[in-house]
C-alpha cells in the first residue's frame, strides 16, 4: 500500500426532508448566494424548500450556470458575489453548478490577477468564500471533493482545478430531488460515477486490497442498481443507493493507498467534449472501454479481477476474462441507455483522435497511469472507439 | 436507506516514516502533552521518532495509561495538563491510549464539577483541547472517530463517551509501529476490527447496500490478510492492510444509511471485561457467535447474505446457510489464535450470565439492534458462549 493522505470534512446530510436543516448550516451573520442552473430547481419545488429554509436570511442569487460551466459566467457571479458583499455560496444544483461555485468562490476573493491562471496551474489557490451545496443531480462527487471542470468559451479549453479550500462546509443530499430529473441525466451520472470508481481502481501499478474492494462495492451497487432506476424511477431507495455511490465514488476513499490512477478517459474525454459538445458522461462510455482495450495487457491482472468479482467471469485465462470483462464494463453502459462509439455521435474517430492529440500536446500533456501515453497513443485510443 | 449525517474531519497520514509530518500537524505555539501506555513505544523506537520530530518544541509527557484506561489514571493527566499547560494533547499508542487522551482533553478543561458525569449521560461535552495521535495498534479505531470507554476501578463500571469535539486533528499511521506488537495483540485487534464491521452491519432492519457492500470489503480483506501475517508478520503490506482495516471499520462510514445497529457484543463484553479481566476483543470473540445464533431468526436474511458474500456459502436455505455463515465466523476467531467459548477462561457461563445481566439492569440498559433484549435473554446469550 502506498503512504497517503486522506482528509475530508465536508458534512454529508443524506436524505429526504434534509433541505430543511439548511438554517442551522449556514453562519447567521452572513448574506447568502444562492447559485443554480437553467432553473429546474423552480420547477420541481427544491428553490422553494430551500428559500422556505432560508427565510429570513439576506439572500441574493446567481442563476443560470450552464452545463459544462463557463469561466465567463463565473466571473460574472464573482462580481456580483463581490458587488453583493456575500460571505456565503450555496450551490443548489448538480456537478456543473457545483463547479462553477467553487470557482465562482475563489474568483470572488481573488486579487492576484485574472483567476484563469489557476486553471492553467500556474497561479495557486490561497482563499475563497465559504461554500455549502444542496444537490440535486448525482454523478460528479463534486459535493464531496475538492475538484472542480471549468470551461472557457472564448478558448475551447476545458481545465480542472483542486483545492481543500473549496470543500463545501456542507452538502445536502436528498434523493427526493432527483426524481424529477431526465432519463438523460439519471443515465450519465451512473456513466460518470462508474467511470470515476474505475479510474481509481483500474491501474496495475500497486496493490490496496481495502480500497479495492470498496471500488467493487460501489461498481456492485451500480450494476444492481441502474436497471432498477429505469423500471422503477419513483423508487427512493434506488434513487438514494445512486446518490449515495456518486458521492462515494469521487471523495477520496477510493484514492486511499492506491500508488496511480488513471484518468485517461475524461482527459480524453474532455477534449471530445470541447471540440463536439458532447455530453461529458457520454465522452466517457466512448473512450473508457477503448482505454481498457487499448491497455489490457498492462492492465490484465486488474482487469482480471474486476471480471471475477464484479462481472462473475470465471471462465478461461487471465486475458480471457479480462477482455470478457471489458465487454461486458461496455455492454452495461449500452442498458444504461449511453451510446459506447464515436461513431453514434456522427464523429469520425480518425479525424477526432489528431485532434484531441494536437489540443493535449499543445497542452504538453501525456496520460495514463504510466503517464506514457503520448499523441500517437491517443489516436489508436480514439479509433478503437470508433 | 435511512436518513444520516456523516462528518469527520479527522486528517489521516498514512504510511512508512509519516512520523517525521508531525512537526507541521501541530500548532507551533502550543505546549504540547505526550500521552503513552506502559512504555512499549520507547522500546520500539517510536518515542524517538517522535522526539525527534518535535524537537525544539515546548513538550510535557504523561506515561502508564493501561489497558482498559481508568478514570482515576485519565484524572491524573488532566490536573498534569493543567498544571503545565499544555495546548494540544498527543497520543502515541492504542486504542487505551487514544480514548484516555479524548477524556483527558475534555476532563482538563472541564468545569462543571466530576467528568465522570459525562460518562453516565447526565452532563454533556462542551469543550476540549485539541488532540492528535500516533497510532501503533490497530484495533479499535479511536483514531479516527468520537468514541471512547473508560474504566472506574473504585466503582467497576466500564462506559462509554462520544463527541465532535474529541475528534483528533490528525492520526498518523505508520503500519512499522505494528512490527514490534506482541502476537497476541495482533490478533485481539484483527478480532476488535471484525466485531466493529458486524456490529453496524449486522442488523436485519433496512438495507443500506453500498454500505453493506463496503463492510463485507473490510471483512472480506481482514479474512484475507489474517493468516498472513502469523506466516509473515514483517511483511508491511499485510501491516498496513490490517491498520488501514482498523480505521475504515469504525469511522463512521460504514453507519452511512445504516437504519440500526446491534452492538449487544460490545456491550456484554466490557461487562465481561469488568467482571473477570478478559481481554476486550477476547470477550468478543466468545459473545458476538452467541448473540447471532440467539437471533438467528431475526437477523436471518443478513446472516445468509453475509454467508455468501463473505464466507463463499452457497448451499442450502437461508437459514442453514445463515447458521454455517455463524460457524465460520467463530471458526475464523479460532484461525486468529482467539478462543470463543467462556470455559477456556475458566469462567462459569450461567454465573457469568446472572451478574452481566444484573449489572445491565442496573443501568436499565436494553441492548441488540431492536434494544429489546433484557436480563433473560442476556442469560441465554452468555450461556450459549458457555
């Protein structure tokens, strides 16, 4: 097992009715901001439950934060956080809203320059306005991790950054919000989760048989799971075992003791988002199974064992059931009702693999959990996503 | 799954030679207490290392904290604490260590009268020094949680406090503290670990299956490494396997939409412990088989599941399969090197079960996971451990 550090306060308060604890959350000396998305928390009830929460309390409110959040429109929420003298955000929404709030509260106290040097690395996070979450779309672990996926319009670029600083205080989680969500989005947050569980754990390099297992277990409950969501979408247990996974999925636990990590796939599939719009999970199911493809002869003894103890493949050698288990990691994604080929998405994998190359070289990036795999890799990755 | 809240904010800094990090985990304008056991940590070299770390640095010591840590001891070190005024408090050492040193940081800024108070129930926590530790025996996972259980030799009685505030800032884990651990502590702590996962994970009232999933991971990882490190215990791998076991069995996470608990073990243990001084986890291992055959019926479908999924039963109904499930648990104490039964001790089952359940109804304490079990069937429990 390798040495690591693991810290995480953020509050989890997990479950219906929950909304409703907000009061005793946030400082009551502070003036609050309330920050969402395109507004579908008016209309399932959640704005409501949480002004209802919250009455009394100065409020003021940035709305409308898009998918994939842009640097411009959190630079606006900034200026008005800054304008508004708030001490407190709170993000009401799903992954992207929770993003751009902690970008938003680090832009909002910022006074080294144009905070974009932070997303490029080249400038360090040193303070940022207190944060708590309600959320309301589980997939990205946002609410309990220190990441956050900014995009500049006036670039195509799509760049991540990370700082304790931005753990929420809090996050609400209650499963009753998602019920209202589209297929659409029930669909790419178990992609996103499954995806993220798998970037931790799918790495030759090392052994932490703890972690492990615990990867597995949410792999499991994801697997037995989704297709309930889909027959049975008013079922809260199932809403909540979802919410609870993608929180489980992406706050650190599953880091603990693993010597690499692997995120080949949203490094990959990022740029594809960049350059076709595509939604961010879906770039996932594209490129995941062609990494695993691509890598499965470094990446056999743990394929392998995925393929036993979590697709119950048995049968034949190693690479037999590693090669089985990638199959089938792909076919899952198809029931889920998420497309696994470039070429579903009318995009030419040839043509998209020189250009997700040239954006990362220009980056200087290289990926993997070897971080060898260069522009020449990449493309083969690519079209065998074709 | 039910409702919950999940906080804990403790810093966990894990591997070989993390000793040296202590220097920057500490405030540097604190005097500092050392809190220690009987003195093994200076044969072993860890007291070195953590001098040396703190070198330079205001320090006050506290040794001889036994096992089963008493109030009268805990008391000692707080008027100590007081009298030089230390800040911050460190404990290098177990679990005996660590939840001395929680009630020592509450006892010696305590100001309402006896502490022990505290442990009956009737006062509550309002405030404590800061603490941290130095973990060297993996066990009871004080290091990363609320809990702790003190001894009152003038009265006999062995309770338990729990509280935010005793939280400790840090822990550091460094599985080569384990290397020099007599072999009987290394198996009461794989036992203590084993009973901790059970207890929050054996209950037949609602499921929680992430959560359920990620105990069978600690199990399954600790029947795992178990017999491996009798056949290599300088193998630091399985050291660290078996630490990190430890910490994750009782921090909270595995309670995580949990919709009850059964710690009767615990409970029927520390009386067993007061009664005739048999090792915590040894009391543990004789009563956690005697209290799942009692409630075979009612926990039978956990019990068959946990047959399957940990102990690889497949034959069978649930209720054959939930009682081989039973079998192979005290099996797996007895692989440990734990005896299971009261005889071994010498101890008379049916006397033994008269004075745990008057000592119980004194308190008018009801325990198991329904908190319906009373003096009668507390007999009958004991009994069957006979």
């Amino acid at each position: 097992m390798t040495n690591f550090t693991y810290f995480n306060p953020v509050k989890v308060v997990f479950g219906k009715g929950m909304i409703a604890e907000l009061k005793g959350l946030i400082p009551a000396d502070v003036k609050v901001m309330l920050t969402y998305g395109g507004g579908s928390i008016k209309k399932n009830g959640v704005y409501d439950q949480v002004r209802a929460a919250l009455a009394g309390r100065a409020l003021t409110e940035f709305g409308g934060i898009e998918p994939n959040p842009r640097y411009e429109t959190c630079m606006s929420a900034a200026a008005q956080a800054r304008a508004e003298g708030a001490g407190f955000l709170l993000a009401v929404g799903g992954g992207s809203v929770l993003d751009a709030t902690k970008f938003i509260a680090v832009a909002s106290v910022y006074a080294a320059g144009d905070p974009w040097g932070i997303m490029e690395g080249r400038q360090p996070v040193t303070a940022a306005l207190p944060l708590g979450s309600v959320l309301t779309l589980p997939a990205t672990g946002s609410e309990m991790n220190t990441f956050a996926v900014i995009s500049r319009a006036s670039t195509g670029e799509k760049l991540a950054f990370a700082s304790p600083l931005v753990y929420p205080k809090f996050s609400i989680l209650d499963p009753e919000t998602t019920f209202s969500l589209p297929a659409r989005q029930v669909e790419n947050g178990i992609v996103d989760t499954f995806v993220h569980v798998m970037e931790q754990y799918m790495c030759a390099i090392g052994s932490a048989p703890l972690t492990e297992r615990q990867a597995e277990a949410v792999l499991l409950t994801l697997i037995e799971e989704a297709p309930k969501v889909k027959l049975h979408p008013d079922d809260y247990d199932v809403r909540a075992n979802l919410m609870w996974c993608a929180t489980t999925g992406l706050n650190g636990s599953l880091g603990c003791g693993v010597a690499a990590q692997d995120w080949a796939t949203h490094m990959i599939g990022h740029e594809l988002t960049a350059l076709y719009g595509i939604d961010h999970a879906r770039t996932l199911a594209v490129i995941m199974p062609a990494v695993h493809r691509h890598e499965i002869r470094r990446k056999q003894a743990r394929l392998a064992q995925c393929a036993g103890r979590v697709w119950g493949i048995t049968q034949g050698d190693a690479a037999a059931r590693a090669a089985q288990g990638v199959d089938k990691m792909e076919a899952f994604f198809r029931s889920v009702g998420v497309p696994t080929r470039l070429s579903e998405y009318k995009v030419d994998a040839a043509e998209a693999g020189r250009q997700v190359a040239a954006r990362l070289a220009k980056r200087g990036v290289k990926i993997g959990e070897y971080g060898d795999l260069g522009g020449q890799e990449v493309q083969e990755i690519v079209l065998l996503a074709k």
